[in-house]
C-alpha cells in the first residue's frame, strides 16, 4: 500500500509547481509561440510534407510531368492508368508484393505485442532467479548493429531453406529487445504489485494474471508498440533484398527497387507503385500519430 | 500514471493451502511460479540466439574461410587472407571515404537542425500535436519511396534541386550533375537521410526538453539571456543524455547507410554506387561483394571490420559530444 500512496503523491506535486507565477525567466514550454515560430514550423512542415505530395503529383501524371520547369504542383488525372501499369508488370510482382508486405507486417506486430508483452510482464513483476541479469542483457542486446551478422544469417537462412521465402523476414523479427523493454518499463508503472499479490492469492496462476490484469492495462503501450513494430517492418528494406531478391515473393520494398531498376526507369510509374506501398503507412499516422509520436517521445526519456 | 483498481473483495479471498500434502495442484503451482516466467522470456532468448547472437559468431568463422555462393565446393581455411585483403581493397578505402563523407554531411546538420526544430517545438503552441505529427511525415515514408522521389529533385536537367539553385543564381549556366562526382552525390544523399531523421531526433529532443525543471529557467532569468543563449547555455547542457543517445544512434545508423545510396543508382541493382563508386557506401559494398561477386567469406570479414568502425566511432563521437554540450557552461 505505501507504495501506491506514495507514487500517488508524487503526482501531485507538477501541477503545484506548473501555477507558480513566472514572467521573468518562465520555462519555454510556458511562452507561447510567436508568429516567427509558427512561421519556421510551417516552413519545416512544408518541406517534411513536400516529396510525399510531390510523389503524388507524379504518380498521378504523364512523363512530362517530372521534367517541367517551374514545377508541377497540381495532380493530374492518370493515377489509375499508372497504377494499371505497375500492376501490369510482370516480373515484379507488385500486387503480389504488396500482399506479402501485408502478411508480413501484420504477422510480425502481433507476434512482437505477444512476446514482448509477456516477457516484459515477467521481467516486470514476476520474481525469479537471475531477472535482473538476463534484463541487463536484453538491454545490451539493443546496442548491436544488426548489420555484422547479415552475411551469417544468410548462410542460416540457407541452411533451414527459408532464403527466398517469407519466414526468412518474419521469424527474426518475432520478438524484439527493445519491445520487452518498453513493454517491462509500461507494466512496472501501471500494474500494483498489489494486484498481482492479491490475484495470486485468488488462486490464479501466471497465464491468468498476464492475460486479466497485465494485458488489459497495458493497452495503450500494445498500441504505441504495434504502431512503431508496422511502420519498421513494413519500411525494411536491406535484409527482405538480400534473401528474397530475384524470387517470386518480393516484399513491397524490394518490388519498388526493382521497379526503380534498369536503363530507363519510368518513375510516373515507379512514383505510382511507391505511393501506394506509402499509403498505408500514411493512414496508420493519421489514426495513430498522437500514439506514434508518444511512443518515440517516451522511448527517449526512459533511455 | 497510477492506476488505482478496487482490491478483490477481502470475503472472496481464499486462504494458501497450508500443509505439507504434494498434490498435483501444488505442484503445478510451483512450477507455475518457479519455471513459468523463464517460459515467458525464453521466445525473446531462443530467436535471439538463433537469429542474433549466433550469426555474429559465425560471421566471424565466415570471415576466416572461403565461402563463395558459385563455388560451394571450395571451402577451407583462409585464415586473415579476407581480412589482410581489407588493407590493400581500393574499393574498401572508397567506400569508407563515401560513408564518412555523407556520415559528416548528414549528421551534423541534421542534429543542429533537429534541436532548433524541438526548441520551436517546446513553445506553448495551438494545435500542438499536429505539429509533432508532421514533423514525423518523413519518418514514417519507406525511404526507397522517398529516394526514388529526391531521384526526380535532383536530375541534372530539369532537376528541381538545379531550377532551385538557378533562382538563387547558382549553376545557371552548367547545371550540377549530382551523380558525376563525390561531393554533390554526398550532399544529395545527405539531404535525404536528414529529411528523413531531423523530425525523429527533434521529438526525442523535445521529450527531454520537457522534463527539464522549469526552476532551471527561473534560475537563468538573472543573468538576461534571450532564447538562443538559453538554447545554448541551460537546455542542451540539461539534455545532454538525449543529445548522446541521438549522436550513438546516428552513428549506428549513418555507419550503415544503405537504401539511399543503392536507389540513389539509377541502375540499382548493380549496387556500384555510382558509375566510379562515388557514394557506395560500405555497406552498400558489402551486398555488392557478398550478393553480386558472390563472395560471402570476404563481406563478413568486411562485416566485421565495419562494426569494429562502429564502436570506435560511437565511442569517440559520445567522448566529444559529452565535451562540446558540458563544456559550454
């Protein structure tokens, strides 16, 4: 119980403190913005937004589009004779590779919200001998640069027969260290210990516990998570290459490079396909932004 | 954020067994509480050493043997012969020339970009999340999408990077070719990957921004500094943590460039880097040598060779980055 009166009362102090009067030297978060600032933070969105619309602008038009001075700016009426094209192509696989991009991707969030969650619950409140240890380990796991092991892992792939298929992308990106950190840090702050106490002496037993009490709480840290674990997956480009290049089951990312291949590239085509392999990632912002934004705002103070 | 839940209610508590009798119950309830929680880690372990831990180590035997992809029966020893290669390889010396130069031309700007960005940022603003939203825009867009659209920026003829520089009076009369020499692919390269992470690096500012005491502020207010020295004099020496932690992440990152070089190519798929190898990027050479010349015993010693780069390099940066935001004081 004291610990809960306490945490408690911590939370109580911010505000007190947000009231005192400061016009002299006030925090920055406490001096509105002016119109420079909102001017510089337009002129930031613009150019942040600016190659996406542009992208539409040229998936949407004929050749000329791409090499006319001043440039265009207006969408034209092409998209879906574009589109049709990119489509129509046949050793890319582009249909196709947005299909699997999609099994990937979905696979591989809901795997990571599974196994990150429970072994963030054990991590968070489970006792057992060498926690801490193998915790410090998963951290330090975080570290490495997945790029040294590449060759390696190719050679791995080879030996199960999974190079060229889907396993080759999903399966390594099943559980992830940083979302067992992430999952351990949001269940040690938002499930009592208490709780868990008292459901043990309920009689449930672990499963329970994580699937009753933990799960629930942890929603929002599942949304943040699954958010961030899409965008990653579906954006990964060097390793899908590496094991499913030349094969008949591309992975979006790697159809638009080779799309964007050969001698002549026609990019009011290759802008068309990349702009639909965006689009879903651009409504997963516009539902999810506050999560997204949340989640990578969080990751930095707690690391 | 607590949250406060009802207990169970103390009447439907039901009392631990008590005795000693060995029933299957208890003993499944050991085995619950003793070995369960080692089941609910152990996916986290299993692939790691399966897909992580184990392929680094192995990297390292790759590295000492010869492993070609079209010659499976040549295999052997070849002891430091990949790694004594590494000394003598041009290709190798450029493609680390490459990568530190567009490593530079990235990093830089793109962090000094990125705290101005979140200062901006940390204003009491209106429509305050839409702005945090936007300036993640380019961190969700898959950078080949992106690439292949700076491609179209920055053709030599009637590239609008050019028509840009033009209004300002720049190679109005010999347009830039960005993919004929070192300087202008690196700039363009740059370009890319700090569009992409200068939104991404400013929110991990601001979220440290946020959690400076506002008493800090009220403190500096006697001796009148403006914003800007403010900026410099009491947020970034309190956000150094996060500061570092940006520098080890681009490190890592930029160390390891890849898409945007190989898209850059407007034959792509040749992973030159150029028609002289302008802008290939280690990484970009280790696909080259591993998954076009077919020769994976040298890209893992080259694998190898790189993350020792990266750790001397991170190490260094996260030394001079604890010195240039303390020493400022």
């Amino acid at each position: 119980m004291s610990l809960l009166e306490r945490r408690r009362a911590a939370a109580s102090v911010p505000p007190a403190r947000r009231r005192r009067p400061a016009l002299l030297g006030r925090a920055p978060q406490d001096t509105p913005a002016g119109i420079g600032t909102y001017l510089f933070l337009a002129v930031t969105a613009l150019f942040a937004a600016f190659p996406l619309y542009w992208m539409f602008v040229i998936a949407t038009s004929s050749d000329e589009a791409t090499s006319q001075l001043p440039p265009v700016v207006i969408p034209g009426d092409r998209f879906l004779p574009n589109l049709d094209e990119v489509f129509s192509l046949q050793d890319v696989y582009f249909a196709a590779s947005l299909v699997n991009s999609v099994i990937v991707a979905t696979v591989v969030t809901a795997s990571v919200l599974f196994f990150c969650s429970l072994a963030g619950f054990a991590f968070a409140k489970l006792r057992f001998k060498g926690s801490r240890a193998l915790m410090l380990f998963v951290i330090l796991t975080l570290t490495v640069p997945n790029q040294l092991g590449v060759v390696a892992l190719y050679i791995v792939m080879g030996k199960l027969g999974w190079n060229g298929t889907l396993l080759a992308v999903i399966v390594p990106g099943m559980v992830t260290a940083f979302g067992v950190f992430y999952m351990r840090q949001f269940i040690v702050n938002t499930v009592p210990d208490e709780l868990v106490e008292s459901a043990r002496v309920d009689g449930a037993n672990t499963m329970r516990i994580y699937w009753n009490i933990a799960l629930p709480a942890v929603r929002p840290a599942l949304a943040v998570l699954g958010l961030l674990t899409f965008v990653a997956t579906w954006n990964d480009f060097q390793w899908p290459l590496i094991t499913l290049n030349g094969t008949d089951y591309p992975t979006s990312m790697v159809a638009i490079s080779d799309l964007a291949s050969g001698n002549y590239v026609i990019y009011r085509r290759v802008l068309a396909g990349a702009f639909v392999a965006t689009v879903p990632l651009l409504i997963m912002l516009v539902i999810g932004g506050r999560q997204i934004v949340r989640g990578i705002m969080e990751g930095a103070v707690k690391s | 954020m607590p949250t406060t839940r009802a207990a169970p209610e103390p009447g439907t508590r039901r009392r631990p067994p008590t005795g000693r009798s060995t029933t299957w119950r208890d003993r499944l309830h050991r085995f619950d509480v003793r070995y369960v929680p080692y089941l609910l880690i152990a996916p986290f372990f299993l692939l790691f050493f399966v897909f992580g831990l184990f392929p680094m180590i192995f990297n390292g035997v790759v590295a000492l043997r010869h492993w070609r992809l079209d010659e499976p029966d040549r295999t052997g020893w070849a002891g430091v012969e990949n790694f004594r290669r590494l000394f003598t390889d041009g290709d190798f010396g450029n493609a680390l020339y490459n990568t530190f130069g567009i490593f530079l031309l990235s990093t830089v700007p793109q962090l000094l970009l990125a705290l101005i960005i979140a200062s901006m940022l940390n204003r009491r603003l209106r429509a305050q999340t839409w702005w945090r939203v936007s300036a993640l825009l380019p961190y969700i867009t898959p950078i080949t999408a992106s690439t292949l659209v700076f491609n179209v920026f920055f053709a030599r003829d009637l590239g609008m990077a050019n028509w840009a520089l033009g209004l300002l009076g720049i190679g109005t009369e010999n347009p830039i070719d960005w993919r004929a020499d070192k300087l202008h692919s690196w700039i363009a390269i740059a370009t890319m990957v700090n569009w992409k992470w200068i939104g991404y690096n400013a929110l991990l500012y601001l979220a440290a921004m946020q959690s400076i005491p506002r008493d800090v502020y009220e403190a500096s207010a006697l001796d009148g500094a403006g914003p800007w020295r403010q900026l410099w004099r009491i947020t970034v020496p309190m956000i150094r943590p996060v500061v570092i932690f940006t520098v080890v992440l681009s490190t890592i990152g930029g160390l390891q460039l890849f898409t945007e070089p190989m898209l850059f190519d407007l034959n792509a798929q040749a992973a030159t880097g150029g028609a002289g190898g302008e802008w290939q990027t280690v990484a970009q050479l280790i696909y080259k040598v591993g998954w076009k010349d077919l020769n994976l015993g040298y890209a893992a010693a080259m694998s190898w060779a790189l993350f020792l780069i990266i750790l001397v390099v991170a190490a260094l940066n996260t030394l001079l980055t604890n010195r240039i935001s303390g020493g400022r004081k």
